[in-house]
C-alpha cells in the first residue's frame, strides 16, 4: 500500500476530535450524567442530530479546547475521589 492509500485510510486529527467529543457529548465519563458546571451541559440537552451540526461547526482548536478541558476535568474528579 502506497504512502497516499495510508493516509486515506488513517483518520485525522479532527475525526478523531470530533469521535471523542461524541462520545463525551452523550453524558460525562465520571459520572454518567450531565453536571451543570460542565461546558457541554446545554449541548447535551440537544437531540443527537442537533448535538452533531453543533459540533460539525467548531473549528479543530475549539474542538481541541474542549477536549483538553475534559481531559483535565477528569484527572482532577479522579484525585479527588482518592482523597476523598
């Protein structure tokens, strides 16, 4: 297989983004649920559909801060489940 049917292939960045985001959009990973301090808290009360044309709108760095944001919101719950 050539160098450009490899890369055809391979997801992007942004397909990867938006596939994480999916999945983060339905509810949030610690708990399930939808926590009102949560940035995606009014995405995740919109129908599937809606959720999807919102985030097909984003641009890769808003996509990227939303993620990274989740990221670190997730290391810090954790920690604090074990101190607590």
């Amino acid at each position: 297989m050539d160098t450009a049917a490899k890369q055809k292939t391979r997801p992007s960045r942004r397909d990867k983004l938006g596939t994480s985001l999916i999945s983060l959009s339905k509810c949030c990973p610690i708990n399930e649920g939808n926590p009102e301090d949560c940035l995606l808290f009014q995405v995740r009360k919109l129908k599937p559909s809606a959720r999807l044309k919102w985030f097909d709108g984003l641009t890769e760095e808003d996509q990227s801060f939303i993620a990274a944001y989740h990221h670190i919101c997730l290391k810090v719950r954790l920690a604090e489940n074990r101190i607590a």
